[in-house]
C-alpha cells in the first residue's frame, strides 16, 4: 500500500459528454501530503477484475479550494475510467499524493498562454485559476481545442472565470467539428492555428512567460515546434502528454534492437524510502517495474506506459536501457533518471536509487 491514502468521494459533477470531476475529501491528517502546485496529478488506484489498475488525473480544483477535484473522461474501453463512472458520493478510493512537474505559481509565473485539447483542460483550469485568484496582476490567456461544444469541459466553470476576470482572461474556443460563427475559431490547434492567431493579434506568444500545453503527442509537438519557431525561448514551453502519437508501442525493431543489448541475469537493488531491497531478472525478457513486482517488491508506478514519470529513478550504479520514454526530459537523462517501467538492465547489476530527486 506505499504511497497510498483512503479517500472518500465528496462530490460527483457532470463535466461535457461522458465526463466527470469526482471531488475527494481530505482528511485534517493528511493535508500537508495532499498538498500541491497547480497543474500537478493524482495517481488513483482500484481492484478492477481482480487486477489492481492505477491511472493518473489532473487536479482541476486550486490549493485554495476545500476539495481535491480530478477530471475523468471515459476513454472506450478504458478500465479505470469507465470504473469511475460508477463511483458516488460516500465511495472510498486509494490515492497517492500529488506528483508532476507541469506546474505555475502564483507569483512565479504572471503572463501565461495555456493551450489545451480535451481532457487536457485539467491541470490547465486549476493553473488558469489559481493564477487569477491569487495573483491580481496576472493575465492569463487560454486556447481549448474540442470537436464540438458538448464535448467541452468545465464550460460552465471557464464561462463563469471569463465572468469575473473579464480583463485578465482570454477565452479562445477552437471546434474541430462544429461551425462557430468567428471562422478562425473553426478547426484544429496546430501550428497554421497558432500563426493564424498570431498574426490576428489573438495571441501574441512572445510576450507570454510561461507556455504550458496539454493534450495528444501529436498537437503538444507540433504547438511547441511552431512556438520556438516564433521566438520562444525553449525553456518557457512546459507540456503533458495525454495520448502518445504511437499509442504507446515500440516499433519491432526497437524493440529488438533493446532486448538484444539487454543482459540476461542481473542483481538489481533499489533503494525506495531508504530501504534497500535485491532482486534477480532477465532484461531480456521483462523489464524492472514487472520484474520488482513478480519478486514481491512495491515501487511507485501508474501508467506504465512511460508517460506519467511516477517510476522516475536514477541509476546509481551499472547501465540501462529504455523501451520508451515520454517524459523525461534530456536533462534528466543526462543526469542519469530513467523510469522503471521501460527500463531493461544492460549490466549484471544494477542499482535504482527512487529517492533521488
Ligand atoms: S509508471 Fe508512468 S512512466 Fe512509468
């Protein structure tokens, strides 16, 4: 049960079509473990058919609010979405702190463009309103992609936001599927949208210090391959992934290119908490997440997919190699992170420091 609390379900709001923000109840005890920045997630954790099947949501309410909200969409044949679907007030929940580092103080960051498609919105809405609550002089800007209006989230919310900080929040609404009445507002957020708005005067993503994109692989590339193109600084644009372009899979020959360099008996010892624990594996055969938990050891994960950083740790000691990371950035390699989850061992040992920060 590491890393986990029970939490009970306080509130259930319908949000867009076959979406949810399920409130959480926090207990006076556990305050200071759930407290969080803007933008950060919650992994959540359920038996599910006998599997235990954990997911990460964006919190979509502010540090100042009484509950912790997440937004869930249901995904098709998503387990743990259409789970929570039947989730009502008075459920108990396994949660595990917040963790992410797309985040925006107050203070820290005053002018920021917020690009979002879908269920993207989550970190976006609670960085977009603890900015303008907190902070009097901030001016936020907010690009939200949909297909049609139905499917937008928190519209009521954004609306009601749009209400009160009429001269510090701008509002873009863009529809795939759906003629609005201003053409520009017709279509996808990609790179031609963003010139467009641009050169409109819309948008104007120089004078902004903080990019934040969250969405599909595919748009939170090609906005933040176009933003640099227009000038901004590499280190303004911060972005989460949702959906991985390739859904996640390795192409063949990666793969085998990784189980071929992969040693095929080696020691491996984490450190989690302080605690030291050992285990043997075969890399080319399983990697360490799968290879820990078959020998009985519990290291922090979620998605599993290499998306969401919860198995980030950095290698103290021998070599490994990843299937597929999408979301550690360069500098975290270079330093020696990689996530236990992809990770196959290219050396007899090898030893995972999950501490390390
Ligand atoms: S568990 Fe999400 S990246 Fe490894």
């Amino acid at each position: 049960m590491s890393g986990f609390h029970t939490l009970t379900v306080s509130s259930i709001t319908p949000e867009g079509e076959a979406a949810r923000a399920i409130g959480l109840a926090v207990p006076a005890e556990l305050r200071s473990a759930f407290h969080f920045l803007p933008g950060q997630y919650l992994t959540l954790r359920a038996e599910i058919d006998g599997r235990d099947i954990r997911r990460s949501y964006s919190i979509c309410s502010t540090p100042a609010d009484e509950e912790l909200r997440v937004g869930i969409k249901q995904v098709e044949g998503g387990a743990f979405s259409t789970f929570a679907q039947t989730l009502g007030v008075g459920d108990r929940i396994e949660v595990m702190a917040p963790e992410g580092r797309f985040v925006a103080e107050a203070g820290k960051v005053r002018r920021p463009l917020l690009i979002a498609a879908g269920s993207g919105i989550t970190p976006v809405l609670s960085i977009a309103r603890a900015l303008l609550e907190a902070d009097h002089g901030s001016e936020v800007t907010l690009l939200y992609g949909n297909r049609s209006a139905a499917q937008i989230m928190f519209r009521e919310t954004l609306e009601a936001l749009k209400d009160r900080f009429l001269d510090r929040f701008n509002l873009i609404h863009v529809l795939s599927r759906e003629d609005q009445d201003v053409d520009i507002s017709n279509g996808r957020i990609d790179a031609a949208k963003l010139r467009l708005l641009a050169r409109k005067g819309l948008i104007d993503p120089g004078s902004h210090d903080g990019i934040y994109l969250c969405g599909p692989q595919a748009m939170t590339e090609a906005c933040s391959a176009e933003l640099k193109a227009m000038g901004v600084p590499e280190d303004r644009i911060r972005f989460e992934l949702f959906t991985p372009a390739d859904g996640g899979t390795v192409a063949p020959e990666r793969r085998a290119a990784i189980v071929e360099k992969a040693a095929g008996d080696t020691e491996v010892e984490t450190i989690l908490d302080g605690a030291k624990r050992k285990f043997r594996m075969n890399g080319k055969q399983e990697k360490v997440l799968d290879a820990a938990h078959r020998a009985g050891i519990e290291l922090p994960f979620s998605c599993a997919g290499g998306m969401c950083c919860t198995c980030r740790c950095r290698v103290a000691e021998g070599r490994a190699e990843m299937d597929v990371n999408y979301s550690l950035q360069p500098w975290e390699i270079e330093a020696g992170f990689i996530l236990a989850c992809q990770a196959r061992p290219t050396t007899e040992t090898l030893v995972l420091d999950f501490d390390a920060s």
